[in-house]
C-alpha cells in the first residue's frame, strides 16, 4: 500500500536550499494523505517527520514540434517534510547543506 506514495525527489534550487532548514521536498501520490507521506518518509529513510506540506501543483502548458502543437502536462501533488533537527536524507546530501552551514559561520 505504501509502496506508490513518494514516487521521487523534487530537486530545484529551491528545494535544495529548504535542505539547510531540515525541510525536503517529495513528489507524491495525488491520493496520499499527509499521514501516509508521514508514515512513508519514517519507514523508508529512518527519519523523525515534524511536519509535512502538500499543495497540488497544477500542469504547465508546453508548445513544442513543427506545428508547435500545444500540450498540457499533467498535474502532481508534493510535499515538504520537515525532520527533526540533525538528521538528514541521504538522496539531498549535496550542496545546499554546506551553504546553509557556511551561512552560519
């Protein structure tokens, strides 16, 4: 059942940015409530969730080809998990944690 409730990281400036603040950003299931997403994030990376956001994200329209056909992509639900203070997830363990430490300093 829990299996298809994060289906991957969303990774933009932004998010990576949230990294430093213990917040990561996940592409879910348009039918997981925050309780499963919580429950997910716990199980699969061994972490304590605080919180957890959700907004739907409504599909952004793209012209492309020779005839510039238009197309809609799909609409996603994400959400912004906040874990507790020192633990981190491994996928995001880039750069954005070494420049909220060295803001810091």
């Amino acid at each position: 059942m829990y299996q298809d409730v994060i289906l991957g990281p969303i990774i933009s400036e932004k998010s990576m940015n949230d990294v430093g603040l213990s917040k990561f950003t996940f592409k879910v299931s348009k039918k997981a409530d925050k309780g499963q997403i919580k429950k997910n994030i716990e199980e699969k990376f061994k972490v304590d969730v605080v919180s957890v956001s959700t907004a739907i994200v409504k599909g952004k329209k793209r012209r492309f080809g020779a005839r510039r056909i238009e197309i809609v992509l799909p609409s996603y639900k994400k959400a912004i998990v906040r874990i507790k203070e020192g633990q981190k997830i491994g996928m995001f363990d880039t750069a954005g944690q070494k420049e909220a430490s060295d803001e810091k300093t």
